[in-house]
C-alpha cells in the first residue's frame, strides 16, 4: 500500500474547494540520515487505528515553517517532523510516511497519525488565541475525511487533549466532528438518487439558459445584448467535444 504521497479524492477537492496535498517529507530537515526511523521502526498499517489532532503552538502571525518545527524537535532530541499532516494556509503537506513512527501524544503514538494546523488556538504568554480559518477548516475536513478511507483500521479520531492533559489543540472538536459529519452528510445526498436528479436538472436548466441566451432572450424572454449571446454561444460549443462522446458512446 503506498504511504507516501497520499492524495485527497476529487469529490473532496471539488466539494471542499481545497488544493491537493503536497509531500515535503524529503525536504525537511532531519536527525541524521534517518531521522525518526533511527529512533523507532515503522508501524503496521493495520495498527493505525486513530487520527490525532494538534496545532503547532505557534501563533500564525508569527508565521513559523515546517522546517523551523523539524529543526525545533531535532533540538529536543526527537527525529524531526512529528507531524504525519500539516495544515497551513489551507494547504496540505505531507511531512512523514503515514507508517512513521513519530512522537505526538504520550503513549499513543503507535497507533495515532498525527495531524497539525499551524497557529496557536489557545491563549499563550499573554497573546489572544488564533481563530482557526474557513480555510483551513475545509482542509482539516478534506484530510479528515481521507484518511478515513485510507486508513484500513480507522476507529476513532481526537484531538491531543481527549489522550492527555493539555491545551492542545485549542479549536473545538466537536464543532470539527459536525463539521466533517456536514460534508459526508452533502456527499452522500450527492449521490443519493434524489440527489443526482437534482444535480441533472441543474445541468440541464443551466444549458437551457444558455440556450435562451444564445437565441438572444434571457430567462424572462427580454431582449439581450450581442455581447452576451456571443458569450452563451460558445459556453455551449465549449460542450461540444463531450456532447459528441456521449452521442458516440449511445
């Protein structure tokens, strides 16, 4: 099973409007030549059972790499990385082998892939905490929701504080968990057969519009400008191409 460069699914992308996720595990830095692996073996894939999630501790305004992270833990005597996932911007990173064992949580590491936003969403030496973005929430969801399927033993998933006492991560769970129910919620009714008659009659009225407009009549049949019909015209001769595979296919 490949473990490296895992890839968000294109309904996710599409639903969520997220970038696909970047691996820069071979870009940052490590202890030694092989950082965490040095220090532990890699896991069982059926092992990893439980998705945990962490902030960076750092505030966003501070604007802090994941390369300053990995330097950071290699100070501390640890591999490098310890995030499997990392989340900044609304992107995506992958920053370890899924099968990496990494340190995150205290006596749960072994089946805990590990996933941190960047920001500090609990209040820190005098500082307000970060809000965590729209942005980076529909990341967290589209990656949530991955590895939900990628992973062939998923059970649970919590964030650090659920495994042991500390502020981390800072942003709600369960508004996190309702938010991730929401978008499966939207998923499956896309699917569902209710749901794919309403998607068609999307396609289909929108074509209609095009249609009207081309004809020159908008939707109330008013009189449009040439601009606009020109524009409807080639909207649906863009279209073409794949209206001809479909007659072709039958």
């Amino acid at each position: 099973m490949q473990t490296r460069g895992i890839q968000v699914p294109s309904n996710l992308i599409d639903e969520l409007k997220i970038p696909q996720i970047i691996d820069i595990t071979d870009s940052l830095p490590k202890r030694g030549k092989a950082g965490w692996d040095a220090l532990n073996k890699p896991r069982d894939i059926n092992a990893l059972t439980d998705i945990g999630w962490h902030h960076t501790a750092e505030f966003v305004e501070d604007d802090v790499s994941p390369e300053t992270h990995a330097n950071n833990h290699i100070r501390a005597g640890e591999g490098g990385f310890p995030y499997h996932f990392y989340i900044k911007k609304g992107q995506i990173y992958q920053g370890n082998d899924i099968l990496t064992f990494t340190y995150g949580i205290r006596s749960n590491n072994y089946q805990t892939v590990h996933c941190a936003v960047e920001g500090c969403y609990a209040p820190h030496e005098g500082r307000e905490a970060d809000e965590l973005s729209d942005e980076n929430l529909r990341a967290m969801i589209g990656l949530e929701l991955t590895l939900r399927q990628f992973l062939p033993a998923y059970h649970k998933t919590n964030g650090h504080n659920y495994y042991v006492a500390t502020l981390c991560p800072g942003y709600s769970m369960t508004k996190f968990r309702e938010a991730v129910e929401n978008v499966k919620n939207q998923l499956s009714y896309k699917e569902s057969d209710s749901g794919r008659n309403e998607r068609a009659y999307s396609i289909a009225t929108y074509m209609l519009w095009l249609y009207n407009l081309a004809q020159g009549k908008d939707q109330y049949g008013k009189p449009v400008d040439e601009g606009l019909r020109i524009w409807a015209r080639e909207k649906l001769l863009s279209a073409e191409e794949k209206v001809n595979e479909m007659k072709s296919a039958g």
